[in-house]
C-alpha cells in the first residue's frame, strides 16, 4: 500500500485496543491499518516503533481570547491558544461563542467562527452561550438555527447573575425539553450562583486567596448538579457537567446514569491532580479557577469516577491569564480573575497523573481525550484511528519526560500551574489532516494557519 505517509511500527491506541500498526494516509484523511510490516511504503514515513500513536487529542472545553470586559481579553488568543494545543497533541478545540444575553445565536456563531478564521494551528468548533433565555424571541428556534450550522451543543449556566449569564430552573427546564426535541445538548456550569455571591461578600475582607474556597466550598457544586439532574429526569433532556471538581458531582452524575438520565460529566487536569494545599504558597492566588482547586479526596474521588466510566471527558477549561492580570486584584477575592493555563499540557498531565500513576490505561485515556469527546460533541470524522477518519494523530514517547517551563510553552503567559513538575506524554509528532504541525513542541509551520472550522453533527449520548 502507497500513501501520502506512513506511520511506521508505533503502538497504535484506537478503539479500547493498543496494538503495533502501521497506519497509512492520503489527502488528509486514514486509508489504512494494518499488521506491521518492512515492506510498506510512502511518501513520507514517520517511525514510530517505541512510541505510542494516539488519536489526535480534543480539548471539549477551551477559553481563548475570552473577552472579560470592555476591551479586556484573556492573554491567549487563537493563534497563541492553538499553538500551545498543537505542541502538547491537541488537533481539534472547542470554544465558545461570545454573544451577550439575549443575543442571536447564529450571529455569535457566525462572529466568532470569522474572528478565529485563519489564526489558528488546530481546527476548531463552538459551543453557543445560550444565556439570557427569557430575552430571545422563540429561544428554541434560534437552537434549531445553529444545530443546522453545526453547532449542537450550548451553555447554560446557574451562577453569574450579575453578569447576566445565569439562568433559571425554567429556562434550564425549557432548554432541556428542546435539546431533546433537537437531537442537541446542554452543557451546565453547575454552581449555585446566589449562594456563592454570599459568601464572596462574606469573606472578601480576609484580602486573602483563601476566600476562594471557602465562598465555593463543595456543596455550591454538588447542589447544583443535583437540582440540574433533577431537571433532566423532570424533561428527558441530556445534559454534560463541565469541569466538575468535586468527588460528590462525580457521584451524583454516577447516580443519574444508573438510574437511566442522559447525564454525562467532564473534569480537568487541575481537579485531578492539584490539591488546596497549592493556595498555602506566594503563588496561591495564580491558581484561582472556578470551581477551585478541592481536597486530595477528591482528586482521588475524580480518578475513580473517570476510570469507572463515571465521568466521560477530561478537558482543560483553559483561561490563561498572566501575572499582570492576576496581580490586579490586590487581595479582593470579587476583583481576581479565574482561570488557568492547560492547553498544552492537556496530554501529558492526564498521561503523567494517570496512565504512568496506573490510576487508569492507555485506552481508557484515549476514551476520555479523544474518542467521547468525539462522540459526545458531534466530531463524526474525529478521535479514532480507522479509515475515513481526519488524519490527526498524537505520536508519544512513552518513556520520554519534559520538565514543565511555561517559558518553553507557546502559552502567552509567565506563569504555569504545572511549573517545574515532571511531565510524560508531551507528543514528539502533531498531526493534523496527515500533516505534521508540531514536532518536539515546536511548531514546524509558524506561519501556517492549518486549522478550520470543524461543523458538527448531533452528539451521542454515551
């Protein structure tokens, strides 16, 4: 067999399966799998014997160029955001739309697809904000309209109220019942909004991070998960809990699916290996995300939860801010942005705290980066190694390991969560559509904008 490339001899992880395959390409897409052998041939052959050859990895929930008011903006934008995806194994990303409460859809669709077009390494997709329910004219319509642009998954959240972006138990309730109709998804930021701003004001005057934890302690996300739940079994609409941090999410969402609700969770690297103690340092406050960062507990709740099959995707919530920005709250809890850097070590902290920890398998990390994100999220062409499918792969050492400098990341930042930790699993190979777009995290194209709008068709619930 000749093709465009070959990836030669690697330990090939597709399918709940790690075998030693070559895998061939052409125009982009895979053409073939098959036994090894020394006789095959192509254009461009890549030896992976040694290495682990992954599907391209899809970060489901990522934040760039995030805009945080009035020309006020995260600190990656597209191309830096993709760049760092692209040199730590990430080909696909799915962001988010902008449009403020009320606002059309499509339009935010349409706007933010236009402001990513040609600044980007990896493809791309959006989630719509579907906030400000009551506001739209026919809400459920404006659904229609983008699950037909490709766009079948939106947002809701039930914190935020000042912002606008929270919403009801009847709006959540209404959008459920047409996600249903729809063949869509809700995806919920599970966090109880008003409970929250309570205590925030409660314990702003400590001028210390440990505000943080203490104004969202585990039951504002464990409540809301648990009430929006009940909405789901009330409707018969999916649902998928972003970045849940807390082991007892993990368990509430166990419960739904046992008892037959279309309920599916995420979590993040950040709750899966960082604990409060990392609050305790001068850099406590660098470390603010929402949820925050919990208990060992719940670290080790979290891994079993993704290992059972509990929670189904693992995914970064990048929002990267540098130092500047977070210096600027000054000791106010209700003035410091939250959010962390993940983008590029997407791959390798899963592979690090899980795969090399023996906490879970290869296969089941590929479950989890690559091939529910891809079920779940409509990506038809991606998150397997099998014909037909989009080329993306993520070749590793398995052995090779990379002390982590945010001054060695494409990151537009000074700071990193996982800062000097030992990493495996950074990608020696990138590839996107049968090219290689990163190599030995470098970009081997730098003014090369490869990636593109990926529409996506209705997700599976799994």
């Amino acid at each position: 067999m000749t093709a465009d490339l070959l990836i030669k001899g690697g330990t090939v992880v597709t399918g709940g399966r790690a075998a030693r395959r070559d895998v061939f390409a052409s125009n982009g897409r895979i053409t073939g799998v098959s036994h090894a052998s020394s006789s095959s041939t192509a254009r461009r052959v890549i030896d992976a014997r040694g290495l682990l050859v992954l599907p391209g990895i899809i970060d489901a929930h990522a934040h760039f160029r995030l805009r945080m008011g009035p020309g006020k903006y995260t600190s990656d934008d597209f191309t830096s955001g993709s760049a760092a995806a692209a040199c730590g194994g990430t080909t696909t990303f799915i962001d988010y739309t902008g449009q403020g409460p009320g606002e059309n859809l499509l339009a935010g669709l349409k706007a933010r697809i236009k402001e990513a077009a040609g600044l980007t390494y990896t493809d791309f997709s959006f989630h719509c904000m579907l906030t400000g329910w009551e506001k739209m004219k026919n809400p459920a319509a404006r659904m229609a309209e983008a699950v037909k642009a490709g766009a079948p998954t939106f947002k809701m959240f039930t914190a935020y109220g000042a912002r606008g972006l929270m919403s009801g138990d009847d709006a959540i309730g209404q959008a459920l019942s047409a996600a249903k109709r729809l063949g869509a998804l809700i995806c919920v930021h599970a966090e109880d909004g008003p409970v929250i701003d309570m205590l925030t004001e409660a314990y702003a005057g400590l001028n210390s991070i440990k505000a943080l934890p203490l104004s969202r302690p585990p039951f504002t996300e464990t409540g809301a998960v648990g009430r929006v739940a009940a909405l789901a079994a009330a409707t018969g609409g999916p649902v998928y809990f972003v970045h849940l941090s807390a082991e007892g999410s993990a368990e509430i969402v166990a419960a739904a699916r046992k008892a037959g609700l279309k309920v599916m969770g995420e979590t993040c690297p950040q709750y899966l290996a960082l604990d409060e103690s990392r609050f305790k340092g001068k850099d406590g406050y660098m470390y603010s995300c929402c949820p925050p960062i919990r208990t060992r507990e719940d670290n080790a709740g979290l891994w079993a939860a993704v290992k059972k099959g509990r929670l189904q995707v693992i995914a970064t919530d990048n929002c990267t801010f540098t130092r500047k920005q977070k210096d600027a709250w000054k000791g106010d809890i209700r003035k410091l942005p939250m959010g962390l850097t993940g983008a590029q070590t997407l791959l390798s902290t899963a592979y690090t705290y899980g795969v090399k920890a023996g906490r879970i398998s290869i296969e089941k990390l590929v479950q989890l980066l690559c091939e529910n994100p891809a079920r779940i999220m409509g990506l038809q062409n991606k998150g397997f190694i099998r014909p037909g499918a989009d080329a993306d792969f993520a070749i590793v050492n398995p052995s090779a390991s990379v002390k982590a400098d945010y001054r060695k990341m494409q990151h537009n930042t000074d700071f990193s969560p996982w800062q000097n930790q030992k990493l495996y699993g950074f990608p020696r190979y990138t590839i996107l559509r049968g090219q290689v777009i990163a190599e030995s995290g470098r970009l081997t194209a730098p003014k090369s904008f490869t990636g593109q709008f990926q529409p996506r068709t209705k997700p599976q619930i799994i």
